[in-house]
C-alpha cells in the first residue's frame, strides 16, 4: 500500500508490484505516472517505508 498526500488530497495506492521493497526514485516516479504529473514536482517529497511495509510519500515537514 502506498499512502500519498499531494496537494491536500490523499490517495491509496494498492498495486502489488510497487511496494515497500522499491527505492524512494522508483516510488516517485510510480506515484508521479499515477497522478499525471512530472516527477520534478515530487522533488520535495519524502518516501516514508513504514515498519509493516507500507509506503507513506508525503511533503518534506518544514519547523520553525
């Protein structure tokens, strides 16, 4: 499962050959074919691999 938050929109992902086991890149670029957009604008996102092997891509926290 990968768990994407994109411009205040969430999406669930279930596809069994893009999973946990996959490079940050690789998810990207998944995740940037899934909602039609170039992957330059996933630049500042983070590819979170949960401990249950779910993925988790999300926009980089910024404090302070």
């Amino acid at each position: 499962m990968i768990h994407v938050r994109y411009q205040g929109r969430s999406y669930d992902i279930n596809n069994q050959n893009v999973n946990g086991s996959r490079n940050a890149q690789e998810i990207k670029q998944f995740v940037a074919r899934f909602l039609d957009v170039k992957l330059k604008d996933l630049n500042n996102y983070v590819v979170d691999h949960r401990p249950n092997g779910s993925v988790i891509v999300r926009p980089e926290a910024v404090y302070g």
